[in-house]
C-alpha cells in the first residue's frame, strides 16, 4: 500500500524543530535532557506549560 503526503506534511513529519509560542525554535538534541523545554521563555511543548526550575536549571549549568 502506497500513502501519498504532501510536502508540508513531510516537513511536518520529518522535520527535527521544535518551535516555540515565543516564536523560538531549535532542533532538538539526543543528549539533552529537556529537549522540548524552551530555554528562552520556559514552555516545556511537550507538557504544555511553563516549568520555571527546569529553566533556571538549564541557565545555571550553561552559565558553568
């Protein structure tokens, strides 16, 4: 069986960026340990909602 898609949904499909309501976007990582938690405005896409600790967690190591 054959399944025909268009090009937007092939994008939508295969594409590896994760885009954010702040209108952030980034590819998402193997290694990280949040990959879809916004690290400008805190918006975790997957749970969708804010998770301020997981951003000022992220912050803290980066800044090392």
């Amino acid at each position: 069986m054959k399944i025909i898609i268009t090009e937007k949904q092939a994008e939508k499909l295969l594409d590896q960026n994760i885009k954010c309501q702040c209108g952030h976007s980034w590819k998402k990582e193997m290694d990280d340990q949040d990959p879809y938690l916004c690290h400008m405005c805190g918006w975790d896409q997957k749970q969708k909602k804010y998770d301020d600790n997981k951003l000022i967690k992220f912050w803290r190591a980066y800044k090392k």
